[in-house]
C-alpha cells in the first residue's frame, strides 16, 4: 500500500480559461512528492476543461482531474473534491488565484515541526483594473488573522475571536487536517460558504497556528460573485451570520468573555445591517426567505436597541448610529 500524501492541493473549476494556467502553475512549481493536486471541473461551458486535460497531460501523475455532469456550484465542487483527497491535510485553491512561491514549503516546514490541525496564512489581493495607486496599494499582505501568530495554540475561543475580527472567513486561507474539514462540508446551494463552515471547522481543529505570510495571490475580479448582490445572496448571507453567531453563543466565553460578545455582536449587527440597507435600496419588491424578527430575537434577546448601545464605543459611535438608521428604515429596530 502506498503511502498517503502529505498534502493534498484541491481546486475547483468553472469557466476560468484566462486564469486556470497561471493558478496551475503556480501549484506544480512547487509540487514535491508527497503532494497530490486535483482538479474538477463543474461543468465549465468555456475552454476550461480542454485545458486542464492538456495541464493533466503535461503533469501526467502530479495533477488529477474529476468532472461534474452538470454544474452544482462551488460547494459542491469542494465537497466532491474532498472525497477523493487522499492527503493528511487540504489546501483549497480557488481557480483564479495562485500560490506564491515558497507557500507549499513554509507549510512543510509547519506542519512537521508542531503539526497543527489548522494552519492559517495571509494573501496578497491584486485588483483587475483601477488606478496604479490602488493596484500597488492591493500587493501588500493582507492579515487573516489578528491575534497570536507564530505559535501553535488550543484554546478555541482566542480561535473564534481573533478570526471574527479579522472578518476573514475564505477556505483557501486555511489549511486543516482532511479529517477536520471532512467534519465542516460545504453547504450545497447556498453562497456565503465559506463563513458558513467556519463553526465546524473550528470544532473540528484543537490546534491551530496563524503564520503571518502571504502564500496566496487573491485575484479580485469585476464579475466575481462575491461582488454580485443578489436576494438569494443577501439571503444567504444573514444565514450564515446566524449560524456563525448561534456557534458562538454555545461557547462557554460567550457569556463570561466581555471581548468575544461584543465582537460577535458588532460583526452581526454590520452584517445584517448591510442587508438591511440593500432591503431599502434595492431590494424591497425581491423575496428575502428569511423571518428577521425570528432571527433578530434569537441573536439579540434584549432587542437590537440595546445590543447597538452594548458595542458603542468611542471609535464605533458613527457606525453604530448609521447602522441604527439601516435597521430602522426597513422596521428591523424593535
């Protein structure tokens, strides 16, 4: 039997001709043995396919390919992918992105010296277009995580705050264990999926380290989905922070830990506030799936009132009143 790979590098694909070369590359660049880098494609209706089966020829027994019939969306792509990883750990890789050199042996170097369940790195984002000034503005690395680094550690609620804070939820910036992620599947039809998997990923991790290094080039494109504003995203949306937010309130700190309530707190008031002012702009005559007194009382027993006056503070007391306006301008303040 042969030995299992160390790593496994799993990137999911959809109509990403003019990117896929680059983030292939950039993989197989730093390919060593002990690593397997699988491809699947989700039914891309453009050059996508024909050109991961010329990167699979040219890296015949580095690089694997699976297909989708029809397409399923990119949960989908990425549980799919995780049933055929092989590897101690996973390293989900968006399409149009790429690894900067050096990532995959940082990475070797951190898991055979501590092993962590969870290692956590920052990016680099590289904007298409805009002024030369916000493009080199946009190469500077971009912290996922904002507290302790260098160090393996196992409390979980340090974990939970220090990633609500940074507000950087994306799959690709963390690196688990197989078995930790098989613990957090994607939720299927549903955007937002990466904030969504975040709770059980966590419960799922009783080590983790942040390495403050940018082994990812984030490529942030005009007709990117996470830039569309859609019911069904805004729906989406409020889900996941509910979900994040009842994971949240479980922990034992939530009640006892002044710092983790008010984070919690703070994200979900912005997030839904956000949605909140789509609702009043744009978006009042579109479905919105979602029961928001039902929601806003379960995260926000004493009112959304008194939760708003809980996180004021002298650098907060802007948002807080034009977060208030949001909620009540769509009657979500009682």
């Amino acid at each position: 039997m042969s030995t299992p790979p160390w790593l496994s590098i799993l990137i999911p694909m959809y109509n990403v001709r003019d990117y896929l070369s680059a983030c292939i590359d950039s993989v197989m660049a730093q390919w060593e043995p002990g690593i397997e880098a699988v491809l699947l494609d989700d039914a891309s209706t453009d050059d996508t396919l024909a050109l991961a089966q010329a990167a699979c020829q040219r890296h015949a027994g580095r690089l694997q390919l699976v297909q989708h019939g029809y397409n399923r969306g990119i949960s989908a792509a990425r549980n799919t992918l995780l049933q055929h990883a092989r590897g101690t750990y996973v390293w989900f890789l968006d399409s149009d992105d790429w690894l900067i050199p050096g990532a995959v042996l940082s990475l070797h170097a951190c898991v055979n010296r501590h092993p962590p369940d969870l290692v956590m790195c920052d990016y680099r984002q590289f904007r298409e277009g805009g002024s030369l000034r916000r493009r080199l503005k946009d190469r500077c690395r971009v912290s996922t995580f904002t507290g302790p680094s260098r160090r393996v550690e196992t409390d979980r609620e340090t974990l939970v705050l220090h990633l609500i804070r940074a507000e950087q939820f994306h799959a690709w910036s963390k690196i688990a264990r197989r078995k930790s992620w098989a613990q957090a599947p994607f939720p299927e039809e549903r955007t937002i999926e990466d904030m969504a998997v975040v709770p059980a990923l966590v419960a799922g991790c009783d080590r983790w380290i942040h390495l403050p290094e940018a082994w990812v080039g984030y490529r942030i494109r005009a007709n990117s989905l996470v830039r569309t504003r859609t019911a069904s995203m805004q729906t989406d949306l409020v889900r996941a922070v509910y979900e994040l937010h009842k994971a949240v309130m479980k922990l034992p700190g939530y009640q006892t830990q002044g710092a983790l309530h008010r984070t919690i707190n703070r994200f979900s008031l912005h997030y839904i506030g956000t949605v909140a002012a789509w609702r009043h702009e744009v978006g009042r005559d579109q479905p919105f799936l979602v029961n928001m007194p039902e929601i806003l009382g379960t995260l926000f027993p004493q009112g959304v009132e008194e939760a708003l006056g809980e996180v004021r503070s002298w650098s907060w007391r802007h948002s807080v009143a034009r977060i208030r306006d949001r909620y009540a301008r769509v009657g979500w303040l009682a």
